[in-house]
C-alpha cells in the first residue's frame, strides 16, 4: 500500500510521536510512504533516518505537485494545518485524503473548515467524544474510533535512581502535561492543600512547562509536598521512578500520557472528561473522578496511595486495557479503513 501522511506542525509533541509509530509500523508491513512535513521539526529529523520519500513543506500552501502523491493511493493527515495542504493537493491532483483529528474541541465553523472536512472521505477520532463533536459540525460524514497507542521511551538507570532518592520515603505522583488551563493543574494543587493535612508521605511532581506556571506556582506558594519540575525530555525515567500518573483534565481528545504510564507499569487516575473515558474503566483499568473536583481527586490519591492491593487490581486491569491499543492492533484497524477509501471511494 502506498500512502502519503502529512504532518506540518514545527514542535514534536504527542501527535507528532503517535504519527512517526504508526509509519513505523507501517513500514514493517511493506508499506510504501510519502511523508510531507515541516523542515524545521523534529519530526521530520526523524523520518529523515527511515525508508520515506520525505517532503519539505513549511505552510499548507506550499509544495504542491503532482509528483508527490502521483504514485500515492490516499493522503493521511494527522493536525489541524495539514488538512487544508491534503485539500489543495486533493483539488489539484485527485487524490482522497483521510483525517486523524486528537482534540475533543467544537469543530471551527469557519468556510475553509468546513469546506476541507467536507472534502474529507473519512475523519478518525481518537475517541468517541472527538467522533461526537465532528458529527455535531458534519452529520453526514464518515468516522470511525481508532485510539493512539502508547510510545515507549528510554529508562536511565542512574537517572531513576537519582529521582528515587530525591523523594526517598515518598510516594510519588506524577503529572506530565503541558501547563494549560484545561490541563486540570489547578485542581492537583487545590488537592495538594487537602493531602498535605493528611497523607504528608505523598509528593506530586509536575511535570512540564506552559503559560500557566507562574499562576500555577503562586497558587501553590507554601505547600511543602508539590514540586515544579519544569518540561522533561526523559520520561521512560520518570515513569519508572513514579508510583501513580494524574491527569485531571477539564477536556482532553484522548489522554495518550496515560496509555504510556499504565505500559510503564504506573496506577492512573484520570478526569471523567473526552476521551479519558475511553482508556480508564472506573475502578478496572485506573480510577475516574469528576472535572475540577479537587476532593475527589485527593481521595483517589490518598486511596492508591494507602492500599497495594488496589494499586496490584489496577495494574492488572490497565494491562488488559491495553491491548485495545496495541499499534499492530490500531495499524489493522487504519489498512482497513484505507482500503474501503480507495476501493470505494467513501
């Protein structure tokens, strides 16, 4: 099969890790791939070392010819630029173009927006509710369910240990993500307040960078057991030094931090909101706990933090989770949807 993805985005966040997996594994299947992405990501460093024929394209208006999907059968797009190049070269040349869209939010009720998923002949969500907020803009559009999967990342040895024994005595919870406001950070520090009275054992790191941290950071002047570690770049460590990941955000397209942490083995807990759902079954695969309630969260914590049996229950179940999201699994379910793209045109 012969396919061109395309990914113009200049950072290589979460996106850009589960698009370079997914041609991988695609790779391993015989693939032929066209990659289009922007010159100046990581991303593209990384695909200049596999077996791609890797465009140069820095805006969605640029690169546009004939030979760069001449030989392809389907244009894959995986973020929000991208899909207006995939419309160009589509107009231009011919070719059907799918979408993989990762964030839960209202679709843009903008002309060219709509004009391009219009144009699309199938749009992939992550997770039901990003499904749901494409068919509430295109009721009549093709969609279909296929969730990322995790990335696994390098362990520094020296470098656990020396995160182990910085918090020697703790249990330590974790929560890797970007300093945004729907990120939920305001509702672990509001439950730092309530655990550090209780359970002063426990210590959460933060994990990341963003323009909420000084607001962040004076909201939790004074507590002794929160700690901001700034953006990292060695996660495997942090996941192996950890003993719980927290995510409690207010909205999220599908939470592939937590796919990560339960393969590397940690208990989550995770917001009941977009398609955190999806991954954490409450009380099977991690624990669920409402948007912004900041005592429910410190319960769960306390909860984990207090019972091994629990902890081992959570484990187990996250494992078995988890092979709804296996890349050779997830890589099945997007050959099958290319070829009924291209063998029907839907």
């Amino acid at each position: 099969m012969n396919i061109c993805h395309v990914n113009l985005a200049s950072g290589f966040s979460g996106g850009e890790r589960q698009t370079l997996q997914l041609i991988k594994q695609q790779l391993s299947m015989g693939y032929q791939l066209t990659v289009v992405a922007n010159p100046i990501s990581s991303f593209y460093s990384e695909i200049e070392k596999l077996s791609c024929t890797l465009i140069p394209a820095n805006h969605f208006l640029k690169t546009h010819g004939n030979g760069i999907t001449k030989n392809c059968q389907l244009i894959h797009v995986h973020e929000g630029r991208a899909i207006y190049w995939a419309l160009i070269q589509s107009k231009l040349h011919n070719i059907p173009y799918i979408v993989t869209r990762r964030i839960d939010n209202p679709l843009k009720d903008k002309w060219l927006s709509k004009f391009a998923y219009k144009n699309a002949s199938a749009v992939v969500g992550l997770s039901r509710e990003i499904n749901k907020q494409v068919l509430l803009r295109h009721p009549d559009q093709v969609t279909e369910i296929i969730p990322s999967s995790p990335v696994s990342y390098p362990i520094d040895t020296a470098l656990v240990d020396s995160i182990k024994e910085r918090f020697k005595g703790k249990f330590l919870v974790i929560q890797a993500a970007n300093l945004l406001a729907h990120k939920g950070h305001d509702v672990t520090i509001r439950a730092a307040k309530q655990i550090e009275a209780i359970s002063p054992n426990i210590h959460i790191a933060i994990l990341g960078d963003g323009k909420e941290r000084q607001n962040l950071e004076q909201q939790a002047t004074g507590l002794q057991h929160i700690s901001f570690e700034g953006k990292q770049t060695d996660m495997g460590s942090w996941f192996a030094a950890a003993d719980l990941l927290i995510h409690p955000s207010y909205s999220e397209g599908l939470g592939s931090v937590i796919l990560e942490a339960i393969q590397a083995g940690l208990v989550t807990i995770g917001s009941n909101a977009g398609g955190i759902p999806d991954i954490i079954e409450h009380e099977q695969s991690g624990l669920l706990v409402e948007p912004g309630d900041d005592k429910s969260l410190a319960y769960s914590i306390v909860q984990v933090a207090e019972n091994q049996q629990l902890r081992e229950s959570l484990r187990h179940g996250g494992r078995e989770k988890l092979a709804q999201f296996d890349i050779r699994y997830t890589a099945v379910q997007y050959q099958s949807l290319y070829q009924k793209v291209i063998n029907h045109g839907i």
